[in-house]
C-alpha cells in the first residue's frame, strides 16, 4: 500500500477498547476457571501486532498464566500466497497445555490456522483462539474465533498493535487510514 500523508479516523475509540477488553478477560477467566487443574493457561500471541492487546488482556484474567510468543511471515502472492513461515518459535513446550493463541486481527485466516495447526500438532491439550478484531469479509480458510473482540469491515486498519509501515503501533484506539486530501491550490 503506496500513501504519501495519511490520516487516521477513530474506528473504535480506547473506552470502547478498554471495555471489550475487560468483557473478554471475564469471559475467559470464567470458561478456564476449574478446567486447569492447577496447571497455567499458556497464552501464546503472534508477534508484533498482539502485544498491546494481549497485555492489557493478561493482566486481567484471574487463572493462572504462562506467556510466549510466535512471530510468523507469509510469503507474498502468486503460488505461495497463504503460505505461512515461522520466524520465531515458542520458547515453552506445548505438550499438554490448555493454549490460547492470541491475534489483534484475523484476516485471510492463514496464519492463525498455520499456527492453530502447529499447536496441535505439538500435543497441545486443548487450543482456542483470542482475536481482537475479524475482518470476516476477506476470509480465505475456515477458522473458529473462540472469542472475538469486534467484527470490523474491510478497511485498513491502524493502532492498538496493528501498523502501517511499522508505524502506528502505540495509537491507544483503532483508526482508519485515509490519505490525506491534497491541500487547495493558492488562487
Ligand atoms: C498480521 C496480524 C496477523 C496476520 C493476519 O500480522 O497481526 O498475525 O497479519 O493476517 P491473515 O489472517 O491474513 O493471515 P503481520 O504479518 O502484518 O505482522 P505484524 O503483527 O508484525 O504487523
């Protein structure tokens, strides 16, 4: 995506964030509450775009909790398009544990059912899926969202852990990028 100056118009404003957020970890809290067996609930999130959302998120659940991350990349277009590659791994073993991956954003679906699949496959007990938003229009494979933030449409979306060219990222709320209308020409 080619921009010169951009604009950013709140999508979703940081009380509606903060809301959700504190309404998630509830329900969380309340669904892994008993089910643990004294064990951690291991919360593993997708590098970058998760972080903020996965901090504020953890520091409100109740259960016990152990944290790790992945750091995936997809290859572009053509053959590969929704190819998926692990650039970091898990640093905790899998085996055994109640995982929750969490996403800011599910948007094609191929990462997180990339990883979804690799946790499985690594002995995970039970594995669910925490993403903040779902942009469901341009879902290409199948994925359950077991909790789900908001549902949002098909725009380009900034703040809160999601980037345009790296930037962004500390936005507190979710904006919209929009290109900036070139200023009036002097009459
Ligand atoms: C974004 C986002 C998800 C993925 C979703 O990460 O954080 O991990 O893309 O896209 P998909 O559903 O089409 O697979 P990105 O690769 O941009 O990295 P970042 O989190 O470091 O910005």
């Amino acid at each position: 995506m080619a921009m010169g100056k951009e604009n950013v118009r709140v999508l979703i404003p940081q009380e509606d964030l903060e809301r959700r957020v504190a309404e998630l970890a509830i329900e969380i809290s309340r669904d892994y509450a008993g089910r643990l067996g004294g064990d951690a609930l291991l919360c593993v999130g997708v590098l970058k775009g998760s972080v903020f959302f996965m901090a504020d998120l953890l520091k409100r659940l109740t259960v016990p909790v152990q944290v790790d991350f992945f750091q995936t990349s997809s290859y572009g277009s053509g053959t590969t398009a929704g190819e998926v590659r692990i650039r970091k791994d898990v640093d905790l073993s899998i085996r055994g544990k109640d995982v929750l991956l969490i996403e800011d954003i599910v948007d094609t679906g191929h990462t997180v059912r990339t990883v979804l699949g690799l946790l499985r496959f690594r002995g995970a007990r039970d594995v669910r899926l925490c993403s903040l938003l779902d942009k469901v229009e341009r879902r290409e494979v199948e994925v359950p969202i077991d909790y789900r933030g908001f549902e949002i449409e098909n725009l380009f979306v900034v703040g809160y852990g999601l980037d345009f060219d790296e930037r962004y990222r500390n936005l507190p709320y979710i904006g919209v990028l929009e290109a900036e209308p070139d200023p009036p020409s002097p009459s």
